[in-house]
C-alpha cells in the first residue's frame, strides 16, 4: 500500500507536533532546578513515547518510500 500525499503530511504534521511536545518538554526540563535523583519516571516515560513515536512516524514514510 502506497502512502498518499494526504498520509504523508498528516504524518509529517503528526512528527511535527510530537517534536515540539519535545522540544517543550526539554525546555521546561532545562528551566527548573534540578532534582537531586534523575528526572522524576512520568517525565523520562513521556519523552522515551514521544521520541518512539517519532520514530515510528518516520520508520513508516521511510518504508512506504522505499516501496513506492
């Protein structure tokens, strides 16, 4: 199965907005002080979901172009 134009960019938008939600997530991150641990879980568990996402995203357009 082919991706069509439409797919491609509502993945492409998909990659995107999880990018930012990364991006604001280190920002924020970077902004307080830091704890004397690591990173509290929820916050490294939401991260590791949104890079795996993005992956995925990627992983798939990538297949999907090598097919087409």
């Amino acid at each position: 199965m082919e991706l069509d134009l439409d797919e491609s960019s509502l993945a492409i938008g998909r990659i995107e907005r999880a990018l930012s939600r990364i991006e604001k997530a280190l920002a924020s991150r970077a902004n307080r002080p830091a704890p004397v641990g690591t990173a509290p879980a929820a916050d490294q568990s939401a991260l590791k979901a949104e890079v795996a996402a993005v992956i995925g995203e990627l992983d798939r357009l990538i297949a999907e172009a090598d097919r087409g």
